[in-house]
C-alpha cells in the first residue's frame, strides 16, 4: 500500500510541476451544421428576380410557387460546397419546375431562367403532355434530369445528349411529396430521390453560386428546404458566379 501510495504521489507531484502545454493560436474549425433555407412561415433569405410578388407564397408551413410567370427566385448569398435536402410535390399533370445551383441568378433573354446546373423537377405525366407527331419523349425526362445551363457545362454520369438521366426512375407522381438530396462538391453533384443515389454530374464549369427555385407554368409545393454548408475549395478564376 505504502508503495501503491508512494507512486501516486510522485505521478500527482510531476503533473504539478510539468510545464504548461501551449494553447494553440488556431481557432477550432466550426462544425458544418444544418440550416433552414426556407423558415415554413414566410420568404425570409430569399429574393424575387424575375416573377410576380404572388409568384411565391406560404401556406400552413409549405412554400407554394403558382408557375406563372417563368422565373426564378434566389437564395440572399452564394454557396460552394454543400448538402441540400429539399422535399417537393406537384399538384398538376405534367407540371415543370426544378432547382438551380451554382447559379448567377440573371435571367437570360429568351427564356427568363439563369445559368447554373439544373436539377430538374417533372411530374410524371410530362412525356404524354409533350408527344409530338405521335412520338412520346422519352420518360429519362422525369427522373431528375441534370444540366448545365446558360453556358456552364458538365460531364454526364450517365448522358443522354448532354443531359444526365438517372439510372433509376424514382420519382413519385403529382399530389405525392418527393424527396431530393444533393451533394454538391467541387464542381460534382450527386443526387438522391426518395432515399438512393441514382445520377450524377462532374467536372462543372461554375461551381460556386446562387440556388434559385424554379417557377415555370405549374403550381408546385416545397418544404423542408435545409443546406449543410461544406468548407470551400480551390475557385479558380471564372468558376464562380458573380456577386449580386
């Protein structure tokens, strides 16, 4: 015991007199966290670009885009590297919407929409709505397309011109909520629906932006609009969106 006891004197009285550890000058790195893009009560964080003041509304916790006219509104800052998790459900036959990421946010003059990658929302009655001379578009349309538009380029997981289409079909028909997860890093994005993996895109040409939300021509509810905000990488220049 006098020996038990001696040895735990001596370990307690080297602690005592053993210099102090520097303290380092580097603040700890934040942990990424959640956060609500859209608050379920009003359009706080997002601005209007190009669509009417009634164009977006919210109603009991969802944000409710009436389709008209074509147009987008955008989040208040840019992002790089992130995670989104949006839920989304369109109420209309064959109804077109979508999300833009890594997005300028300026409408182009023909079709009111920006640049950015698309990351595409058809209701699964639009192939039908959309046959031409008895020729049906092909239903890769409504499987979360991805795509570069308004001159950013990508490469395709799986293409169809210069589309990416999913390997899968997983999308839910109109008045059923859909879930989509994105990741998005470093020029690639991957996107989940309804809970799996099932298309891609690299090498983009624009990878630092606005997100903005899509209204063109159908009613379509979202909620649960969440980004994780992912440490930023190497930006070289013309690979970011301007500034607003």
């Amino acid at each position: 015991m006098k020996i038990i006891l001696g040895c735990a004197a001596s370990f307690a009285l080297a602690a005592l007199l053993a210099p102090a550890l520097p303290q380092s000058s580097t603040p700890p790195v934040p942990v990424p966290q959640w956060v609500d893009l859209f608050n379920g009560r009003d359009l706080t964080g997002w601005v209007n670009v190009n669509t009417d003041p009634d164009t977006w509304s919210v109603q009991n916790g969802e944000l409710i885009c009436k389709g008209t006219p074509i147009g987008v509104m955008r989040t208040a800052k840019q992002y790089e590297n992130f995670l989104l998790h949006i839920e989304w459900m369109h109420t209309e036959t064959g109804g077109n919407s979508g999300v833009f990421a890594w997005s300028g946010a300026v409408p182009g003059e023909r079709n009111r929409l920006p640049d950015g990658i698309e990351i595409q929302m058809l209701e699964l009655g639009w192939p039908e709505m959309h046959a031409r001379d008895g020729i049906t578009p092909p239903h890769a349309y409504v499987t979360g397309e991805l795509f570069g538009v308004g001159g950013v380029k990508t490469v395709a997981d799986n293409p169809r011109n210069q589309r990416s289409f999913s390997f899968e079909s997983r999308c839910k028909p109109k008045n059923e909520w859909n879930v989509y997860d994105v990741v998005a890093v470093d020029g690639v994005i991957k996107l989940s629906i309804n809970g799996k993996f099932v298309n891609g895109i690299s090498k983009a040409t624009q990878k630092k932006g606005y997100l903005c939300l899509e209204s063109e021509g159908a009613k379509i509810h979202f909620r649960n609009i969440r980004l994780m905000e992912l440490p930023p990488g190497i930006i070289a220049p013309g690979q970011a969106a301007k500034e607003l």
